[in-house]
C-alpha cells in the first residue's frame, strides 16, 4: 500500500493537531504544512511525525 496515514506537529506548541495521508513513492521526505493552530489561534509550520 503506497499511502501512509501520518500526523502534523506544531513546531511551536508540540501539539499533534493533524492527521492526513501521504504517497510514499512520491513523496520522500518530511511533509510541512502551514497549518491553523487551535491553541495560538493562528497558523505555524507543521511537520510531519511518524
């Protein structure tokens, strides 16, 4: 199966507020997303986290 369902980090707040699915074939490295953060109620980079 080449999709992985795999969770975004807030690099700010270490808070796991993500979760979404990648191509392992096309997509190699981390994923990083800017994304909105409930607890800073703004948006901050997410990575990707196993």
């Amino acid at each position: 199966m080449p999709r992985e369902i795999i969770t975004l980090q807030c690099t700010v707040t270490k808070d796991r507020n993500y979760t979404t699915t990648k191509n392992k074939r096309k997509q190699q490295g981390r994923l990083e997303l800017m994304k909105y953060s409930p607890r800073l109620r703004k948006h901050t980079l997410h990575r990707e986290m196993k």
